[in-house]
C-alpha cells in the first residue's frame, strides 16, 4: 500500500468546516483513497472513498486532484461528537491484503 | 451493512493465563479476517491475517505460540493470548473483508477488545 503522511492532530471549534489533506505520491494507478474514521476504544469506522475528483456522502466529502498524489477529507460543520483520529489509507481492493495504517490525524473539536 | 461482531469488549485477566476473543462476521462471510493490536495513542498494527481453514499468516515480530488464531468457520476467527503477560495489555481489534461490500474496500471492524492483564 502507498504510504501516506498526515498531519498529527488538529483543532477546531464546533460548527466549523475542517479539512484533512493526506499525501500519498506514490499512489498507484488502480489506487483507491479511503478514510476511517476511530473513536476511542472502538474499531475504525468507514468514513469515504474515492478515485479521483471529489466524492460526497451524508457524512463527508473527499477531494482528490487530478495528479491523486494527496487528498482532502472535508468535514462539514463539525460537532463535539467529531472529536475522533482518522485515518487515510490508499491501496487496491485485493482480496487477501490487510488494511495498513498510518499514524493517522486526530480531531479535537472545541466548543 | 457488513457487521462484525467482536467478543468480549474488556477482559481483565491473570498474568499467566490464556485469554480467547472472538470475531464473527453476523451476515457475511469472510474466508480473511485480519487481527490488530493498538496501544494507547499509537495507531492499528497489523498482527495477523486469518484464513478459514489454514494456518494464520503473522507478521514480523508477533509471535505465533503466543498468540494463537483459529478461523474454523466462514464466520468465526478466535485469537487466543497464551500465557498472557501485563505487556500484552492492549486493545484488540479484528477485520473482515466482505467480498460483497462496496464503496470501501468491503472491510468492516469489530468494536475492539480491551484485555488488561494483572
């Protein structure tokens, strides 16, 4: 899987918008971008996925540029509840190959 | 959506005795499960990958007689920690694939286990 490097933590005060850029420059072309998402004492949770361009979901946006070699997580008016570490992975759907993650960025929102 | 179920949530137990987690997949089957270990503000590290009816795959350094993976069924992967010592205290958490998932690799995690040897 390409490596990727995040930064370590971030703050942020409820209700604002935060976003997370993840590099991975050495992304392969079948490549894919996924975020987890990992509250204290329980497994990661699924958060988004994409290839390229941008992505949206109930809970996020992903952002991706056309060269793929980093990645923006968009977190819409963040809550409390936000306050997580989360994790960007890159790699290829294979059916015997774990995830592997980085140190991941964690979220702190402040009221 | 793929759920896994992982059991028990915490475990204290004695140092020197053997302690058993579970890790279900309730609807979906999953001939790979994937086990990790997370310390206290570290990251998931990859222990061992799970297949259904052969023998684990461990990674470098994790030790196979301690820590001892069975995935007897399409459903059910056990870790059990061999004569547990108070550094093998730590959070457990397994994955399952589900070949039938979309949109994220189809990889789901179990709730995690909390073992605290003493």
């Amino acid at each position: 899987l390409a490596k990727t490097t995040q930064p370590i933590s971030m703050d942020s005060y409820e209700g604002q918008e935060v976003n997370i850029t993840c590099s991975h420059n050495n992304i392969a072309t079948n490549d894919y971008i996924t975020w987890y998402q990992q509250f204290p004492s329980q497994g990661p949770r699924f958060i988004i996925q994409g290839y390229k361009t941008k992505v949206t979901n109930e809970v996020a946006s992903l952002f991706i540029p056309a060269d793929r070699k980093s990645s923006t997580l968009s977190l819409p008016r963040v809550s409390l509840s936000d306050t997580a570490v989360y994790y960007c992975l890159v790699g290829l759907n294979s059916g015997n190959t774990p995830l592997v993650f980085g140190k991941g960025t964690r979220l702190s929102v402040i009221a | 959506g793929a759920v896994v179920s992982q059991h028990p949530s915490w475990v204290i137990c004695k140092s020197g005795t053997s302690v058993k987690i579970e890790c279900r997949s309730l609807d979906f089957q999953a001939t790979t499960m994937f086990w990790y270990r997370q310390f206290p503000k570290q990251s998931l590290m990859l222990m061992a990958t799970s297949n259904e009816g052969s023998k684990a795959t461990y990674e470098q350094g994790v030790e196979k007689d301690k820590f001892l993976i069975n995935h007897a069924s399409l459903t059910l992967s056990t870790l059990t920690v061999t004569s547990a010592h108070p550094e093998d205290s730590s959070f457990y958490i397994c994955s399952a694939r589900n070949t039938g998932g979309a949109g994220n690799y189809g990889y789901t995690f179990g709730s995690g286990t909390r073992l605290t040897v003493v």
